[in-house]
C-alpha cells in the first residue's frame, strides 16, 4: 500500500468558486491528463465551458502549469505541508487560433468614415 500514500490528492476550482473533484492521481501523471479530466468532468450547466484541453489553463501556488510537467513537478513547493487536498485554478482560455478568427469577423462590419462639410 506505499503506492496509496503517494497519491496525490487534487481538486480543480472554477471561475465561478465551485469544484471539480477531489480525485488522486500518481506523481507521473502529467498537466495534459489533468485537462482532459476537467474537459470530460465539466459541469453541463456552466455557460463557459471548455472545448478542448487547450482551452484550459491549471495555475497553482501562482503559476500556469505546463502541460508536459507532472504532478510530482507541479507539487515540489508543498512538500512541508501535511496531506491534504490540493486545489488547483482552472482558466478556460479559448485557442488563438479561434479568437483571431473571431475578432477578424467583428472588425468587417465596421467601417469607419468621414465627412467634412465646408461652409
């Protein structure tokens, strides 16, 4: 049972303050398996929600966690801390890609002119 206590325990806090777990994960999972959980986990009723793992951002203990770093990595400043919970931020973030992309849309309609009149 060693490998029990070496679970860590992890739960992800939305924009609007509720949960998303705990659950336990091992050390040698990584960010990106941690977003695909809160995609698949996501509550339905949420207006914002996440269509990909890339569209979420994890920040813990003030850092936006990369997504080929592990848990074990992520966790290196709360080793003095007794077990307990760990609570990690989720920020859904939509991809660049699709935000240029919408931007490019609005910007069309508005076309900006001038008129000067001469008296």
């Amino acid at each position: 049972m060693p490998e029990e206590e070496e679970l860590v325990e992890l739960k992800f806090r939305l924009y609007d303050g509720s949960d998303i777990g705990p659950f336990r994960y091992s050390p040698a999972s990584t960010v990106a398996m941690l977003k695909e959980r809160i995609v698949a986990d996501w509550p339905k009723d949420k207006k914002i929600a996440p269509k990909a793992a890339n569209d979420v951002k994890l920040i813990n203990a003030g850092k936006i966690l990369e997504n080929n770093k592990t848990v074990g990595q992520c966790r290196v400043p709360f080793g003095d801390l007794p077990k307990g919970v760990i609570t990690m931020h989720v920020v859904v973030q939509p991809s660049l890609a699709k935000a240029k992309a919408e931007k490019k849309v609005d910007d069309a309609p508005r076309k900006s002119f001038c008129s000067c009149s001469i008296l």
